[in-house]
C-alpha cells in the first residue's frame, strides 16, 4: 500500500512539473509567435524571404531562448536577494554571468544576422532589425502599463 501511494505521489509530482514546464514553453511559443507575426507584418519580405527568415528566426529564438534567456532570469532573480547577504565573491559572480550571457546572447543574434544575410537582401535583414526593436518597445510599453494598472488597483482597493 505505501508502494502504490509513495508512486502515485511521485507520478502526481512529474505530471505537475510537466505540466509548468509545457506552460512556461507555451508563454515563450506564444511570445514568439506574436514576436514573428509583428515583424512580417511590418516588412516587406518576399514570399522566398520569409520562408528563409521563418526558419532562421525559429532556430535562433529558441538557441537564444534557451541558452541566454533561461539563465539570465535565473541570474537575476539570485541578484535579487537583499544585498547585505550578498557576499562580495557572490555580487563579482553575478557581474560575470550577466557579462558572459550578454556576449552569449550578442554573438547568437550575429550569427542569426549572418545566415539572414545569405538568404535575405540586406536593407530587409536591417528592416527586420529595426521591426524586432519596435516590437520591444511595444511589449515594454505593455508591460509597463499592465504594472500601473496593478498599482492603481491596488490602490483603489486600499
């Protein structure tokens, strides 16, 4: 009897952590989802381009994604703790990492730039840049409006 509840606690326990992780993956396919749809939209890419770009940008989101973007967030989110707990070997590792991961992340998005320009004609890969850009200051402005809203609810309710 212990057997069966000690396993059906531990496949309980599995189903939940895949269950988190398929959502936070559906966040980031949605995120670039939204992220491809704002840049063709706003591009003037040729039918053979955007198959090309299509391909490229969804092996590198997901490089980038998984190599940078996960580590980063986890790197901060340690950086976040109260600095007078921080030791200073701990603040100099922080600074490293969040160095590394930048140049990581700088040189994945060269080499995304790179294969675009064997297949995409430049003042296009520079449209797309400039459009990926945009898109940031669209989903920060978003992101900022969405806390003010909090705030000010939250207020109101006080």
């Amino acid at each position: 009897m212990k057997r069966v509840l000690g396993s059906f606690l531990i496949l309980i326990a599995l189903l939940g952590a895949t269950h988190a992780h398929a959502q936070k993956n559906n966040r980031f396919e949605r995120f670039k989802a939204m992220k491809l749809s704002f840049i063709l939209e706003n591009t003037n890419l040729s039918p053979q381009e955007i198959d090309s770009f299509k391909s490229i940008f969804d092996a590198f989101e997901n490089q980038y994604h998984d190599e940078v973007w996960i580590l980063k967030r986890k790197v901060w989110k340690e950086a976040h703790r109260p600095f007078d707990t921080m030791s200073p070997e701990d603040a100099s590792n922080f600074i490293n990492d969040e160095y590394r991961l930048e140049q990581l992340g700088m040189t994945i998005k060269h080499k995304r730039n790179q294969e675009l320009l064997k297949v995409v004609c430049p003042e296009n890969v520079l449209e797309i840049l400039i459009q990926e850009k945009e898109f940031d200051q669209v989903i920060l402005k978003r992101m900022r409006n969405q806390n003010k809203e909090e705030r000010n609810k939250k207020k109101d309710r006080e």
